[in-house]
C-alpha cells in the first residue's frame, strides 16, 4: 500500500505504483489520503529552534574577528 496523505495530490501516481510486489507478489495499492488512526497533534510552535538567532552583540564580536582574521581595517 502507498498512501498519498493527501486527497489533491499525486493524483497520477496509480499510474505507475501499479502491478505486484516482487517479493510476495500481492498487488500494489494506491490509497488516497493518509491511513486511519488518530489526528496528529499540532505542537506549539517553537521559534529558532533549529536555527536559532544571533543577538547583536554576538553579530559584532563574529564581525570583528572575521575582519582580525582577513586582516581587514576600517
């Protein structure tokens, strides 16, 4: 089975998961939408959590030694 976790797309996809499984040779399903269970909790969002943010003060200290590093004066 192959879910498409969505009823708008891979709207084309039966077209080519189609035929059998070449290991146990059922047949190969398209089922549109995304598989019965429960709902997916939303989480709360959570800014910078991967990329967090640099403050000012930290910008001028990176800058300043990149320039000491290049040798670069103002």
């Amino acid at each position: 089975m192959l879910y498409t976790w969505s009823d708008s797309d891979f709207g084309a996809i039966d077209q080519i998961w189609k035929g059998t499984h070449p290991e146990d040779n059922l047949p190969l399903e398209v089922i549109q939408g995304s598989p019965k269970g429960f709902s997916i909790p939303v989480a709360p969002a959570v800014e910078e959590e991967f990329a967090p943010g640099i403050s000012p003060d930290d910008f001028k200290e990176i800058a300043k030694r990149l320039k000491m590093a290049g040798n670069i004066t103002e």
